[in-house]
C-alpha cells in the first residue's frame, strides 16, 4: 500500500470546493457548473499524482502505465486491493464506512473526506 499516496488524497479533497464532488461519475465538464468529479477523477486533475504517472484518460477514466483503466489502474497507482478501492472511490454508497454518516444526510465531498478519514484510521489502528 503507497501510504503517502493514500495520505494525499485528503489534501486534494479538501481543496475542491464541496459542490464539484459527485461520486456517481469519474469526471463531467459541464458549461453551467464547471467540472464534476468523483475521488478518483480529482486525483487525476492533481499534479503530484500526474508527475508520478495517475492520469485521466480520453475516456474520462483513471489511467496508470501497466494497469489499465478503472479500477485497475486506482488499484495499481495506490497498490490496493479491490477491497480499498471500492472503499475509497466507489459510488455513492460504494463503501462499507457510508452507513456510518448516512443518517447526517452527508454530501459527496462529505462523503469523500469521510471514506479517507476512516481508511487511514483503519490503517494506523492495524498491529506493526
């Protein structure tokens, strides 16, 4: 697991501004509200992570050199497994720490910051 990566993903979520945060779509360019993406689709729009080879494909979907697309590629940039990947950056109510806030009736970028908090608390609390 690329920890660093990981811990990065915070600092580009916390700088998109919450309503460009939708979590059922990689990326949207929409002429009336700007750009629209998920978790993955701002970690491709992050220049650390392009210097280190995540990009967007023409396709709108993650690309890494070696993995594919989609998911492989997410799995592949981040060295998880399906399992954190669906944890980090599935859809709406793609993760097994959603239920955890589903009664504060949370936005998406509610929603993103709140799968990464309790991904990294679940990583720091696992045995040395």
């Amino acid at each position: 697991m690329n920890l660093e990566r990981i811990r990065h993903i915070q600092t580009v979520m916390a700088a998109v501004a919450p309503e460009t945060v939708g979590l059922n779509e990689y990326l949207i360019h929409d002429e009336s509200c700007g750009t629209i993406a998920c978790v993955a689709g701002w970690c491709c729009l992050d220049p650390k992570f392009n210097e280190e080879g995540l990009t967007l494909r023409d396709n709108n979907f993650p690309g890494y050199q070696g993995f594919g697309s989609g998911f492989h590629a997410l799995m592949g940039f981040f060295d998880i497994g399906f399992h954190e990947a669906e944890n980090l950056f599935g859809a709406r109510w793609g993760s097994e720490y959603d239920s955890e806030i589903e009664h504060l009736k949370p936005t998406d970028h509610e929603r993103a910051l709140h799968r990464i908090k309790r991904f990294l608390e679940d990583y720091d609390s696992q045995p040395a």
